[in-house]
C-alpha cells in the first residue's frame, strides 16, 4: 500500500483529490492544507508527498522544511505545478522533487505518478518540459530576488537595505540589474514579470 500526504490549500480540491486517490487499490491518502503540512508529516507514515508548489510561491525552502518532517525520512516528493510558470518548478527541483505532474493532467496520469515516484523512478510530466527549461535560465540571483520581493510587499529602498544590511546605493543597483535583467521597463514592470513567471 503507498502512502500518500496531499498537502494542498483548496478544500474543495483537496477533498476531490483525496476521493480520487481512494478509489486506487494500492494507495491510500491524508490530506492537510499547509498551515498543518508539517504536523501531519511527522503523525503519518508516508511513501509519497504530494504537494501544489503554485501555493507558498513554491518556495523551495518550504518544501524542503516539509520533507524534513516526513516520516520515515526517505518519503519522496511529488509536485503538482502549473507549466506557465517556471519558478515554482525550479523551486520544487531544488527541494529534491522526484516527480512533476501537470494540474492539468489526466487523474490516471497523477496515479502512474505516484505508483513511480513511490518505486524511486522519476516522474516528469512532458507538458511541464517548456517550464523546466525556463526554469533553467532563471536570470536573477538569490540575492536580486530577495530584493524583488521584498519590493513586491511595497518596501522602500531603504526599507530593503535595512532588512538585507545592504546600503540604499547597492539595493538600487540591485533593482537596476534586475530591470535590465528581466528586460522590464521599470520596479513594478520587473516584480510583475517575476510574478508572471512564479520567481515571486
């Protein structure tokens, strides 16, 4: 029997999730929203995560932290993601996710998933192969998207250099890379790109 946490905000998706994953002989399901993720990571034994990376801004750091409380440790990830927007895919990769799914994908097709990436073979949804491979030229640093972030929420210049301890001229040129980078016109051009994109 495969084990499977579904972590996902939505009730409404998440119940029709869990009744689909309960009509399969071999697996059987749990489901938490992520305020709940990690406590139900560490109450149940789980083979398989299963998690919706366009939630939490797919924030890597958040999957990561959810894996680390999985029980027993060698649970196995498995996204569920949208191919428009290659940031969350390249986060879910560094969070070591074994299997992508597409949310548009067929219900059988999210079952092989599981079945595999539960066998530790990777699972790639090829609609998501575009993504990857924008996922794969992201332009910014670690460093330029803290700064775009932080500007996403609305902080000023020197509210960005205090929260970083940069000074006001090095948070500017980081905004000015980040423009050129993106190919934005300007601040609110580039945080909406990288909104688009799922790097936010």
């Amino acid at each position: 029997m495969i084990r499977v946490l579904l972590v996902h905000d939505a009730r409404l998706l998440r119940s029709g999730l869990a009744e689909l994953l309960g009509k399969a002989r071999d697996i059987t399901a749990t489901c938490t929203p992520w305020r709940s993720a990690e406590r139900a990571a560490r109450a149940t034994r789980t083979d398989v995560c299963v998690a919706d990376v366009d939630e939490r801004n797919g924030e890597s750091r958040d999957l990561t932290e959810l894996m680390r409380h999985t029980s027993p440790p060698g649970c196995r990830l498995l996204v569920l993601a949208t191919a428009g927007r290659p940031g969350p895919l390249r986060h879910a990769f560094e969070a070591d996710a074994l299997g992508f799914v597409n949310k548009d994908a067929s219900p059988d097709q999210l079952l092989t998933a599981i079945r595999q990436v539960a066998a530790g073979e990777r699972f790639v949804d090829p609609s998501l192969a575009l993504g990857f491979l924008q996922a794969s030229q992201l332009p910014l640093t670690q460093r330029e998207l803290s700064v775009l972030s932080l500007a996403a929420e609305g902080a000023s210049v020197a509210e960005i250099a205090a929260s970083l301890h940069l000074t006001n001229g090095t948070v500017r040129n980081y905004m000015s890379a980040i423009t050129r980078k993106t190919g934005a016109r300007n601040r609110v051009d580039a945080i909406c790109i990288a909104q688009r994109s799922g790097w936010l």
